[in-house]
C-alpha cells in the first residue's frame, strides 16, 4: 500500500508522515497506518474544537504494526455488536453514506474558501442529497431544463476519447486544465470566488473516463491559486481497485496530493460507512466555524471494526495486486476482443476499473447505445452482471469485485465476445457470416432500437453493485 500523505492534528508521532487519518464522522479519529514501520497512537477530535481532545480514559488502542483497533472495555465485541447492529439497519445508517461524506466535503472546502461555487466535470455523479445532485450532471441534466444553481460551473470531462481534447492532442491534460483555469476566471470576473473544483479521481458513472496525466496537478494549480480546495472523490476508485496504487488520484503521479479526500464504498465492503480525509488546515478552519459538525451513527464501533477487517482483507489476500494482475489480464483479453469487433471503439481504465465503450463506427463515434444495453440484458441472462454508464450509456462498465480471478475474465470476456458477435451479424456491422451464431441471432438493429431498456445501468449508480 502506498501511504496517505497527510500528518493529522492530535498524532503524537509524524516523522514518517506515513500516518492516515480516516475522519470516519463526527467523533472519532480512526488512525490508520499504512507503512510497514510506524504506527502512532491518534487522538481523538471533534469537529469543532480547534485542538483535539485525548482519547477518553473508556477506550485503549490495541496498535500494531499493521494499525490500531478501539476496543470497548465496557462490551464485549459481540455484545457491542448485536446493539449497534439493531441501530445500523435502521434507515438512520445511512447518513452513512458517501453522499455525507460528498456532503461534508463541500461544507469543509466552503468554510475554509469563504466561498459558494464549485467547479463540477460534466457528466460527474457525486450523490443523491440536494447539494450534490447540484454538482452531478449525471443527474441534472435529465430534468426538464438541465438546470443547475449559479454557484455550480461544469467543466468538460477530461475524456481523451470522446471528449473536446483527444489522444492525438498534444497536450490533452494542460488543455482541459485550461477549460477549469478559464470557468475560475469567469466566475473572479463576477466578483465571486471557487469554493473547490471536485472530481472522481477516474469518472465511473461518467463512462469509465482516465484523466490525462498531470491534469489534476495543473487543475489543484489553477484552483489553489484561486484560494479553492481539490476533492478528489474515491468513493468508487479507492482502496486498491486500480492496482498500481492504493488511490486512484495517486495514478496521476507523486506530485499530486487533493486536499480532500472522500471515501466510500468499499471501506465497509457493503457496509455502510464512509470517510473524509483532509488536511489540518482545512479541518481548522472548519473548527473555528463554531458549528460543531454531529452525525449519530458516523464512527461507531462497529463500523470502525467493519472498515479495520475491510483493511486487513486487502492486505492478508493482497487485493491491491491482484487487481494489477487480474485487471492487466483482463485488459489483454479486451484488447484481443478489440481486434476482432469492430462494435469495440475504446479499452481503458486501470487494475480491476475497466470500460469498453461501444460505437457503431469508430470514425465517428457513434454511440452503441442499444446494444450496450443488449450485452448487459444478455449477460444477465447468463448471471453475469455487468452494467453500460456514461452519457450516452454506451461504456461497458466493469467493476467486479476484489476478489475476481483471471478464470473470471476468461469467462466473461468468451461470453462478451460470443454475444458481440450475435449482435455484430445481426446489425450486419460485421460482413464476414459467424459459425454458429446465425440461428441464435434474436435482433435485427431496428428491434435493438426499440428494445425496453432493463435498467441495469440505472442501478449501478443507484448504490447497487452490479459489476
Ligand atoms: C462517485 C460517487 N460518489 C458518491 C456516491 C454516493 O454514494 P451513496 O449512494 O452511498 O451516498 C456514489 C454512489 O454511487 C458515487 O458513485
């Protein structure tokens, strides 16, 4: 794992700054270490005292040198287990959620900016509460109008497929910067000022989108510059899904830390819990707001164990690696599949984040919309669920869980390939006649067309896992 690269307030040792603090909610600091050397015993803060207070005389830290775990002298685990459990099934546990942890987020970067506007990428989803169905297009732009509050700016997806800016450009990441640099500048010429520019660190509902390299570098520039903060949400990236780090932000290279972190689903593994990470500074300012921030169920016991097992999951069974290694495998499988379908217009993503966008023409990109929708509707056929995101729900979304095998990818990548075939002669995308696939094909293009969607991909980013 590579470490965080925040020191926190109330951490008695830092030297390493290999110390991560998880702001699970409003009350508990949870510490958590990921360097193989130090492990430093945290304190415990509130939202809203400027120096965090010491841990309460009730709760020891069992630290070790793969982290610290809160034990409840006055409980036995089980017996803390079975009450909170009652609590958490309750509707109440899911405040939370990651949109609260969005949520939060946004309220930290506007205390410290003194400002309302935040800079959003088009076709970003970043929760289901009012303030963030503000900033996610996703969302917005299917009501009636599009509409969105003055204080929201939409920047272009860093998209180098489909996007303004593509792979033959010569420098994509300086140019869609460029785009951010230019809304901050409108909105200082309205006297106004950006809060935070916000973005997953790889777009999922957006399309499976990769930024290009050093993008986020000159946008945290642009935005820094500007007294904003960057927040990089993970909710749907984090945790080693894409191999090569334990963050997806980290892709972007070494030079590259957000201001703020958010963290979500695969924390509890299903559980539901989320995370704020943030600089001292930021959580200062928030601090002196004088509105200390209170959330019920956030940091309880019972999460706090659910998220520390969820750590130790990924380390004992390396989860981390074998997402590098089962998702390059899958990712070669793809490519292979690209050569042979003509349907497949782009491969990317990394580790176990992976899309395959469909076009009925790789010239122009026409979306394949209905067959996307086809693959996903025929996969579930054969229980594999997969789901088809981004704006013209055309990118075959593949999310599978950490524990996929390379056995795995073999199997959902011969039944992608045989059901691209089905479809590829039916639409006569593909002139050359298919062994045996002539008499099972169901649909012409036209009936594709008209095909009732099976709403798979709506689910996906409605918080259901399908892939
Ligand atoms: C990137 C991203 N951020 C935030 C959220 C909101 O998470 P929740 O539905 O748990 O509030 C989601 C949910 O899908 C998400 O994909």
């Amino acid at each position: 794992m590579t470490p965080l690269k925040w020191c926190v307030p109330g951490v008695s040792t830092c030297t390493t700054r290999r110390v991560g603090a998880i702001w699970t909610a409003s009350t508990t600091w949870l510490t958590w270490v990921t360097a193989t050397r130090t492990w430093s015993r945290p304190a415990h803060g509130k939202w809203g005292s400027s120096t965090p207070t010491r841990a309460s005389s009730t709760t020891t830290w069992c630290c070790t040198l793969r982290g610290c775990r809160p034990r409840c002298p006055a409980a036995s685990p089980s017996s803390t287990l079975s009450t909170l459990v009652t609590a958490l099934s309750d509707p109440h546990a899911l405040l939370n959620s990651r949109s609260e942890a969005n949520d939060l987020a946004l309220r930290l970067a506007r205390q410290y900016s003194g400002s309302q506007d935040i800079v959003t990428l088009d076709n970003a989803y970043h929760g289901h509460v009012t303030s963030l169905i503000e900033i996610s297009p996703y969302k917005f732009h299917h009501k009636p109008n599009a509409s969105h509050p003055p204080f929201v700016h939409v920047a272009p997806s860093p998209d180098v497929y489909r996007g303004k800016y593509r792979r033959d450009h010569p420098d994509a990441a300086k140019a869609y910067a460029d785009e951010v640099r230019d809304i901050i500048r409108q909105v200082q010429s309205k006297g106004s000022k950006v809060a935070a520019f916000i973005a997953e660190s790889l777009q999922s509902c957006g399309g499976q989108v990769v930024p290009p390299a050093g993008y986020f570098q000159r946008v945290a520039e642009h935005v820094r510059q500007a007294g904003g903060l960057f927040i990089a949400d993970e909710v749907q990236v984090g945790f080693g899904r894409v191999g090569a780090h334990f963050w997806a932000f980290q892709l972007q290279g070494d030079d590259f830390v957000p201001d703020i972190v958010t963290m979500g689903k695969p924390i509890g593994n299903g559980h539901p819990m989320s995370c704020v990470v943030t600089s001292r500074e930021v959580a200062q300012a928030f601090a002196t707001s004088g509105m200390e921030y209170f959330n019920t169920f956030g940091g309880n016991p019972v999460s706090c164990a659910i998220g520390l097992a969820v750590l130790d999951v990924i380390a004992k069974e390396d989860l981390q690696g074998r997402a590098l290694r089962v998702g390059g495998y899958l990712t070669s499988l793809l490519e292979k599949l690209k050569e042979k379908h003509p349907l497949i217009g782009d491969i990317r993503g990394r580790g176990l984040f992976v899309g395959v966008e469909l076009v009925r023409d790789r010239t122009q990109l026409t979306p394949a919309t209905a067959e996307a929708n086809e693959v996903i509707c025929r996969l579930k056929e054969q229980l594999v669920l997969l789901s088809a995101d981004g704006p013209h729900r055309n990118v075959l979304k593949f999310k599978p869980p950490m524990c996929f095998s390379a056995e795995d990818a073999d199997f959902v990548v011969g039944k992608l390939d045989a059901i691209l075939t089905e479809i590829e002669a039916a639409t006569g995308l593909k002139s050359a006649s298919i062994k045996n696939g002539e008499n099972n094909v169901r649909k012409t293009m036209a009936e594709l067309d008209k095909h009732t969607p099976c709403h798979l991909s709506d689910l996906a980013c409605r918080g259901v896992e399908l892939s």
